[in-house]
C-alpha cells in the first residue's frame, strides 16, 4: 500500500511563480492572469491514478485556480482559507488519513503549522528562507517550475502502491 494518501498543496509561490498579474479590458473589467506549470498537472494526474487524494489549499480566492483544480479534476480545492491547518484536518477526518500518511507542498509562513504536522514536507527552492530548515525536501526548482514533478520523481516509490 501507498505510504501517503494525501497529497497537499498550495497554489501561488507552488504551483504558480508566485506573480499575481491584472490585464484590464474595458468591457469586462480586471482579469486575473496565472500560469501553471504543464508537467505539475501531469504529475498530480500521475498521483491521482494512484488512488491519492490530491488537494488545493490557497489563501486567495482565484477563478484562474478554480478553473486549473477542474482541468485536472481536482475535487479538494479550498479557497482563501488563512486557518490552513484546520483546513487540513478537516480533510484528514473526511478520509479518514493520519497527518503521516499525507504530503503538504507550501512556500510561506501561513504554511508552517501544515508542513510541520505533514508526513512528508517539501518546499520550492524560492520559498520563505526560514521554512527550509524545516522541513523534509527543498526543491531544486522554484514555485512555478516543476516543484511537483520534482517531488514526484525523488519521491515516487513512496507513492507507488
């Protein structure tokens, strides 16, 4: 059996660059603009098919995210949540997973509380300095390219069932 049945992440600084851009058009208005990272959706579809929940948990509220959570059919896609740990626990309960058993992927201070009670805690390589001596794997590559794939590829085994 899988040694996670979890699998966490934050969004902007993860599976974004962290850039947060505006386009404004005159007949509709401000346009939020974010780009994802191809091979971060091909490997959260891989750990899927391996009967690992996968889930979003972002401080913002974003339709560019929600819009990406669908492409990928993610269905735990949590949204301008602040009290993340919470957030995280509920969804442990819900599935019935011990904190153990689960990955969280963050790159701030409002995801320290979450990366600390984790099974397996990684960050990108551009994340806030002081969370890299505290957790389990520091990416080489930053929020944005390729931070899952990576964790997917040096952790892989840990995934297979």
């Amino acid at each position: 059996m899988s040694k996670y049945k979890l699998f966490v992440t934050d969004v902007d600084g993860v599976l974004t660059d962290g850039s947060i851009t505006y386009m404004h058009n005159e007949d509709s208005g401000i346009s939020e603009i974010k780009n994802f990272n191809a091979r971060d959706g091909s490997a959260l579809k891989k750990i899927m098919s391996l009967g690992i929940v996968v889930a979003f948990i972002s401080g913002r509220n974003s339709k560019c995210v929600e819009y990406r959570a669908a492409e990928l059919d993610i269905k735990e896609v949590h949204m301008g949540i602040h009290d993340k740990i919470s957030v995280f626990q509920d969804i442990l309960d819900r599935y019935n997973i011990k904190f153990e058993e689960a990955v969280y992927v963050g790159d701030d201070r409002i995801d320290i509380e979450c990366l600390n009670a984790a099974g397996l805690s990684c960050v990108p390589a551009d994340c806030l300095h002081e969370l890299k001596n505290q957790v389990d794997y520091v990416c080489e590559v930053p929020g944005g390219r390729g931070v899952i794939s990576e964790i997917l590829r040096i952790f892989g085994e840990d995934f297979e069932v």
